[in-house]
C-alpha cells in the first residue's frame, strides 16, 4: 500500500508474479545441527546453477542476480552473476539491498503469529473484531462497468485465516486486481493511496463490496496489508516497529528494512525492464513508469505489510531458516512449532484450492505449499513452501531436501516463474547425491 501507481504495467506485471563477473562468498552464518549425509548436493550441481545464471546474464535476460543456495544451515553457494546497473556497469556485490516486494507477505505473516502465539487471536476470529470498519460488508453478485452492479450481504465477516489464504473477498484493485468489476471501486475510493492514514484506509475500504463471499474463492489481493493493520491495533506498535523488534533482531537481520535510509541509496539495486528495442534499462526513482517516486526510499504514512519490506538474500536466510527450523534459529525462538506448522502447511478451505491455485500447490499462510508432487511440471518435494516477488525474487524451502534457495534480483517483468523455477529445480533434484 505504497506509492501510487502508474498502472499501465501492472495487469501483465501482477499475472507473471503470482502465477512470478561472479562474486563468491560461501560462507557459513549459522550453525549446522545435522548430522545427516542424505541427498547432499554435490559441487557439479552448484556449478550447473552458476552455468545456468551466468548464461542468463550472458544472453541479455538478466542484469544482474544474487543467488543462494544452503542445505542444513550451511551456505553452499552464494555469488552475485552480472551488474548492480546495466547502465554504468556497476558491479553488483553482496552488500547489494533489494525490493523483495511479496517476500514481505510471509514476513507479515509470521509477525501475526507472533501474537497468535501470545493468545491475541484465533485463526477463525473474524477480522471485523480488530477492524470495525469492515463489518458488515456488501458482495458482489452480478453486473460490470456498464451496468450497475448488483450486491447482495455478506454471510459472515471473512477470518483472520482467510485473510492469510487470500480467500476473503478483497482483491488488489483496479489494473493489479485484473478485470473482476469491483477492481474498479477500488480505483475510484482508492483505499490505498499513499497520502491517508491506516484508519482512513480502513475506512475507504469498507465502503468497496468484497468480490465473493469469505471463504469460496481465491484472489490475490492486499490482505496482507490488512493484516499489517491488525498487527498494529492489537500490538500497539506501528509494523515496521514491531517486525524489528520481533523478527529483525532476534534473527540479527541487520539489511532488512521498510524503506531505504538516504545513506544506503547506493546500495539500493535499480529495477529494470526493457525498452522497445529490448535493452535492459535501469528506471529512475521517480517518475519511472511505475510510480511518482520509489517507495523504496522514503517513509509512507502506511508501511505496506504486503510488499514494503527492502533487505538482502543473507538477512532473508535467516528468516527462510528460522521458518525452515520450525520457529527458531542460533537458539532464539521466534514462532512456536505449532504457528509455523500452520503458516507452511495447507490452510486452504475445503474447494477453493483446486479451483483457484496451480495443480498440485495449495496455500499455507502467505506462502504456497505443495502437497501434491506429481502434479508439478518440474522436480519439488511435498510440503516444500515458497513465495515469490514482483521484482524478480523467488525462495523456497525444502523440508525434504533440507534446502533453502534464494534468487533476487530486480527486473520487470519477472523471469522466476516461468524461467529460473523449473530450471534451478531441476538441476537441485536431478543431481543430487544419495
């Protein structure tokens, strides 16, 4: 909920995200607790991920990227393939701070866990116990843009668990929600402009009808942002506030953070994307297409739990982790086993997953799970979980394999799903040692 937005990207930009000279550092930050010599990876296999990105650089489809890859808590690989800036040729180096956009939703996530930890909600409360403003909200039934749209009540206020599957009615509004006809009001009230407070926001949105009933559909939508808010009245602590002193520090992710001090800019790896002739152009910070001004670089009234958050591969390790681990890392419990159980394992309503989600994947809290390899068009294990970010960024932890894998770099339109998903995978599975 940052920044405004031109939106003449966002239809192409939002469909590929949700359906989207090396520098070495192998360098072990946490402590290995396995004892196990199961499917270890093998260096040929770290070498055909290297050969895989630098080729992607070479042939012009990626400026630069940052990839790691760590197998029961030891990083195995962890270098940078091509530049910081395609435009000056700056090196990009580990230093190097990212967008990672709907990295944030998890983090959101596991921030509200923490307070279901502390007994503050249950997964089933309705939200409109938090947020007054939301209750009693009208539907959508039937009706477009030319027509008036006919709206009936809600059954039920939508759940807190809903609110964390994407299942409770809200979309991400005009372009970024596609063409249902409520996406449209969304536009009109704006209930995520940069220039309002997160009571205003609340406010502004219970005025927009839901676009289903809570709990029969999937969309993808800024209920993680919600979610943020809720974080912030049952805690008392703005989000940013509160995810540092909760996760940040505890987890000693000292890069990771809601925007960009102007001491660090530099570090701050431009988003790229093509120009008509299909060079790779970095954009400027303001202006550039996609908002008035990078909301990477200042502090907003309302700090976007769905997609705000800057850091670094190393600083989201750890997080990756933490979550990996069961809720804890280097002896500091974050989240009980029990909530991280539940953020990454299938919480979907009973119909919606099929309908509304990939074959073979359902949806933990603000991550994807898959429970159903076969199903899958490229190697994976059940119960791997993963979430994706606009800006070119991708992770994914396998419990089987004992893995965590991060790729980020910062390009439009994103090349992780189609792209470096099924190839990175392929070759994780396919050569490793039994």
């Amino acid at each position: 909920m940052r920044g405004k937005f031109v939106l003449q990207w966002w239809p192409a930009l939002i469909a590929l995200a949700v359906a989207a000279s090396c520098e070495n550092s192998q360098q072990q930050l946490i402590t290995n607790t396995s004892s196990s010599t199961e499917s270890q990876l093998t260096e040929p296999q770290l070498d055909s991920v290297r050969e895989y990105f630098s080729a992607q650089v070479a042939e012009g489809h990626e400026p630069g990227i940052q990839v790691l890859i760590a197998q029961r808590g030891e990083i195995l690989l962890h270098e940078n393939f091509g530049v910081k800036n395609n435009a000056t040729g700056e090196a990009l180096t580990n230093d190097a701070l990212f967008r990672i956009a709907s990295f944030t939703k998890p983090v959101t996530n596991a921030a509200a866990m923490i307070l279901w930890d502390e007994g503050h909600f249950k997964l089933d409360d309705p939200i409109d116990k938090f947020l007054p403003e939301l209750k009693d909200l009208s539907v959508y039934v039937s009706g477009d843009a030319e027509s008036e749209l006919v709206l009936e009540p809600a059954t039920r206020s939508a759940t807190m668990r809903e609110l964390m599957t994407h299942t409770a009615g809200f979309t991400y509004g005009g372009a970024l929600g596609g063409k249902h006809p409520v996406n449209a009001i969304y536009a009109n009230v704006q209930p995520a402009a940069d220039d309002i407070d997160a009571d205003e926001s609340m406010r502004r949105l219970g005025t927009i009808p839901l676009a289903y009933q809570p709990g029969t559909e999937y969309m993808y939508s800024f209920s993680a942002d919600i979610l943020g808010i809720i974080i912030e009245r049952i805690s008392g602590k703005d989000l940013p506030t509160f995810m540092r002193e909760r996760i940040f520090e505890p987890l000693a992710m000292q890069n990771t953070m809601p925007w960009v001090p102007e001491e660090d800019l530099d570090r701050l790896m431009p988003i790229h994307t093509r120009t008509e002739d299909g060079q790779l152009v970095p954009l400027p910070i303001e202006n550039n297409g996609i908002w008035e001004r990078d909301p990477a670089t200042y502090e907003p009234l309302i700090f976007g739990g769905g997609g705000g958050l800057v850091s670094t591969p190393t600083d989201f390790y750890r997080f990756a982790e933490m979550l990996r681990r069961g809720g804890e890392l280097d002896g500091v419990r974050v989240l009980s086993k029990d909530a991280t159980q539940l953020m990454t394992s299938q919480q979907y309503p009973e119909g919606v997953r099929e309908r509304y989600w990939a074959p073979g994947q359902g949806h933990g809290l603000n991550l994807s799970v898959v429970t159903d390899p076969d199903r899958i068009p490229y190697p994976t294990s059940a119960g791997e979980f993963s979430h994706g970010g606009l800006f070119n960024g991708y992770f994914l932890v396998d419990p089987e394999l004992e893995l965590v894998v991060i790729m980020q770099g910062q390009l439009l339109p994103p090349r992780y799903r189609p792209h470096h998903i099924p190839a990175v995978t392929q070759l994780l599975h396919e050569t490793t040692a039994e």
